[in-house]
C-alpha cells in the first residue's frame, strides 16, 4: 500500500516551513476566500406539482439538560456525536416548504421570521431572502397553511413592525390548534406554568391577520393536499399527504425534531412535545405507514433539504436522504 | 389516532371532481412553475481553508448487466432498491472539488467538461456554470490537480475547440498515472481490448496542456494537501489528506463510485476499476483509516454534495452525509 496513518496529513505550518526556500510563484492577486453559502432552496417535482423546500435557517444553542425528557443528558450527547454534531450543542433546522400545483402557490409554515431572527446573527430568517432566490415573490402566495402554533411556524406571518408578509395570501390554520389556543382557561393554565408564549404570539399573530381560515383534519387545504391530524407535540399539530397524479409526499412538520435523536430514538420525548407519551405514538404510528406506503418524506427540522425516506433499524427508524439532482 | 392509511392520499383530479362546484377564487394570474434547480455548490471552511464542493451533474443510464463484475445483476438492483434509487438505472454524480486556501485557489478534478456534456441536455457538464455561480472565475484559477485519467475526471480540462478552460493554471498530475498512460505498450494492450479511450484522451488533453507538473504520493499538491497513492480504481489513482489548521478532510476521489453500491459493499469491483482486487483493499485500508481519525471525506461520485463520514455498518460500511449548513 502507498500510505501510513502517521502520513496522511501535513499542517500548512509545516509546509510552508518546508517549501521555503521554493521560489516565488509568479505574482497573481489571491482570490478572496468567499465566506458566503449557496441559495438555501432545493427543488422536485411530486406528479405535476412543483416542491421548493426553502431553508430558514439552522439555530445552534447548548445542549439542555432536559432536551429528552426520558433520557439522560449524556445518552443524548451521545446520539448527537453518533451523528458527528457537536455533542454539547443542539442544532435545528427549520425548512418551510412551497408548493406551485400550477394553479395556486402555497407556502406550508413560515419560520421564525424576523422576530425570531433577531440576535441569530442571520442564522435564522433567512426564509423570505431564500424564497427571492427561488424565483418567487410574496405578494404571489395565494395560501399559507399553518401545521400548528408554535413560534418556528408562525412568527414568519409578520414583518417585525406587523405587516403581514404574504399580503394577498389565504392563511389557513388547523380548527383543533385554534381551539386549543384561543380557549382562556389552556391559557390561563399555562401562563401559571410560564409557558404560554403559543397563546401569546397565537393572539398577537391572528390579531393582526384577522379570522385565519380554520381547516379540519381528514379534509383537503388545497387540492390533493389532505390534512393529517398528528397531534402530541402540540394538540392540534398537522401533517399533510400530498398526492399529484402517481407521485406521493408526506409533509410529516414536527412528527420528529433532529433526525439523529428522535428518528433514530423515537420512544425520546422531547422537551417541546406538549404531550410527549401520544407524541410518540403518533410519531411511530406515521412512521409505519410512511414505511408501509414507501412514501418520501419531507421534514421541518431533520437536515436540509429535509426530504428522505425513513426505515425500521432495530428498535428505531433511520433516515436515509433522497439523492440530490441537478435537474427536476 | 387522527388518521388511517386509506385516507392518507387524495388525487388531485378526485379533489378537482369534488370542488367543481365552489365559487371561483378572486382572479390572479398563476405563479408559473419554475423548473429550475438551485445552482450546484455548498461551502463549508476545514481550518483556514475554504472549500467548494461543485456538482458538474448526474448522469443516470440503463444498469449494465456487469455494472459489478462479482455480483450479480439482481443484487445489485436490490441494493439501488434499498437506497430509494431505480432498480434499473444507474445513477453516478460528479462533484470536482475548489479550495481556496487564501493564497491559491485549487481545482480537484474537472468533471466530464464540454465533450462529456454532449447529447446529456445538461445532465452533465455544469461545472462552469456552476463555479461561476459559486463566485469563481476559471481564469483566476492558480492550480488544477487530476487525481487519475478516467475522462469524468480530465476532459473539463479543455473546451470543444480545444481551449485550456484554466488558461493560467498550472496543470498537475499524478507520475504514476503518467507512465502509465504515456506507456506506449500499455496503450497496445489495451487498443486490443479496446479500451484504449483513458490512453486517447490523455495524450489528447496533454497534448494541448503541454508538460503538466508530475506530482508524487506521499508528497504535498499544495501547502497542506497530500497527495495519497489509492490504486486500484487505475494504477495512478490519487486521494488527498487536506489539513489546516486543526480541519482535517480526505479528498477520496474515487475510492468508492455510487456510496448505495460500494460503501455498503466494498467487496464489489466496479466494472470501471482496472485492478478490482487492488481497489478494494484500497478501499477498505482507507475507510478504515478515516473511521480511526474520524475525518470527513469529500467523495466525488457520493450523492451531492459528497460530504459525510464513513462508519462500519455489518459486513459493509455505511456512509453518513453531514448536515447541510447556512453558513460557513
């Protein structure tokens, strides 16, 4: 064999040490490292539908103690490295997803907007630059649909000074997630355990966009696109079955966070779920029958693009990426 | 649970059927589909160095029946099956690879150029494009460094008019490859089997970029690159060990085509292996090398971008792409 481990690598240091004494290459100006990132969107065709997934952004933050309610902080550092991600850090991505039937765009949740985005450092909202690079234009959004309430998924309606981002749009919100969080006394309950920030943003969001349209579970938002009522993370939380001539996708929204720990680790509850025991349940439940149906699936928080098939692998699931194409 | 599997899926034209009747929707004009891709780059830094990961395309073509000269036919669908791939096709993907060390920009491998891109409608041959989209202009190109002579590999190197595509770079190429090549009897033996196109095309491209620079295993391509002796793939093939700093990355090239079929069997000899034998025990004293150091691998015929690690899975090995960042 022609290399040895103690071989492989050699510091820059080091050899520019060794090459010293070289002569100098002719005189051409460096080019300027770059420092910025391709467009974060990526695009397919499901049957005659077109599916942009547009990157929001990806926020990184130490590792909570209690990120897993069920299990300790070091088996969840443990998973993270398995994935070779920072072990003391947790990262999200957030991934909205556009879809153009030919007839209407839809924007399926909206990211952390502007509000969310502050202090990230344009780690977050980056959604609405993403989508400019897509080729689409606010103003032209016939429907957001909304899978539930919390901040990552709607705070992306308004601008920071609350104008609304997709002016023309219909926005349509899940009838159980409304009646969750409209109800005074779910409020009340939980503004005593500090964690009513859903009812509050809730109400300041559907304030401002007025009498949101409520869809029901079982039911079409948009044509071929059927609402699944996946609830536990919080109740009214929504996936959707998008079906265009024999293509099939399931938009599964928050049935798992980071792929690494809750695909791979489905019985973890994670610190957001709002009822983490019918979580899991809904979590495996919709994982077997995307298994069964041999569906793709394209995922919120799992790596950008999000899009990729799930598989049993011994007590959990593994996620297994679509190929990138250069073409759709 | 909220959902069961029949209702899962409602066809857009069964939906169109049960809407028929509703008042139209205000008039506005159809966003129209956009058929485009996102253009094909992704950047991350290793130490001080920035690298560019740049797809030049994927070629997609009928699996031939000896795609793997040791396995059959059959098994190897199964696995294209197993990884959400067309059982019948094979899928390859070419990404060369840009460093941009502050002081040189560096060009691994070239892709299959303008003659390569001939008749596949822009499935190949993107590279250009995709580098300019990236920011970079092929004429401030300091060096290009050929990891072994297969044409996906060296005919970006000119245009179809024979044109130095980096016209003031300096050209480097491994010495074992070389002799190879320039090896006259080589080149008969080969011409009886008719498999003298690697022999043409060198001697062509060479014979336009006159005298390129004949590197050496084991030594550096650049400060901080190593260049690692990887035969098997051809007798010259050459891998590098990029180090900056305390970033370490393998450029693999082709230690492994399609990561579906030889990570998860590096028993199986490709059909475009010279020395199937030698490519395998190539293969594994390299995976194994990188699993000790835990060192990210840049791949260039792995899904786009071909960035990930490699971990023992069974018999096999398992290839674990990382995740997709928004910044650098």
């Amino acid at each position: 064999m022609n290399f040895t481990r103690r071989k492989l690598f050699v510091t820059a240091a080091a050899a520019t040490a060794a090459t010293a004494l070289t002569p100098l290459a002719p005189a051409r100006a460096a080019m300027p490292l770059a420092g910025g990132q391709v467009p974060g969107f990526y695009r397919y065709k499901v049957g005659d539908y077109e599916i942009t997934a547009v990157m929001e952004g990806v926020r990184r933050f130490p590792l909570p103690d209690a990120l897993v309610s069920n299990a300790k902080k070091d088996e969840v550092s443990l998973a993270l490295a398995e994935a070779y991600l920072p072990k003391d850090m947790m990262t999200i991505t957030y991934t909205p997803v556009v879809v153009n039937t030919g007839k209407k765009l839809i924007v399926f949740d909206t990211g952390n907007g502007e509000l969310g985005a502050k202090g990230t450092n344009g780690a977050t909202g980056q959604f609405i630059k993403n989508f400019k690079a897509a080729g689409f234009d606010p103003a032209k959004v016939d429907t957001v649909v909304i899978s539930h309430f919390h901040l990552d998924h709607v705070d992306g309606l308004l601008t920071l000074d609350n104008k609304p981002v997709f002016p023309n749009a219909e926005v349509m919100v899940p009838e159980v997630e409304w009646k969750f969080a409209m109800d005074d006394a779910n409020m009340a309950k939980a503004r005593k355990l500090d964690v009513d920030i859903l009812f509050n943003r809730a109400r300041h969001n559907f304030g401002v966009i007025k009498n949101p349209t409520q869809y029901q579970w079982g039911k079409e938002v948009a044509p071929g696109i059927t609402a699944i009522g996946t609830p536990g993370h919080t109740p009214g939380h929504t996936s959707f079955a998008l079906q265009s001539g024999s293509g099939k996708l399931l938009i599964q929204t928050d049935v798992t966070n980071l792929s690494a720990l809750f695909v791979r680790h489905p019985d973890w509850h994670l610190l957001f779920d709002m009822d983490g025991n019918l979580a899991e349940q809904t979590r495996r439940k919709f994982f077997d029958m995307a298994i069964a149906e041999k569906t793709q699936i394209q995922a919120f928080h799992h790596p950008f693009p999000g899009l990729g098939h799930v598989e049993k692998d011994g007590k959990g699931y593994r996620w297994v990426p679509e190929m990138w194409l250069p073409t759709i």
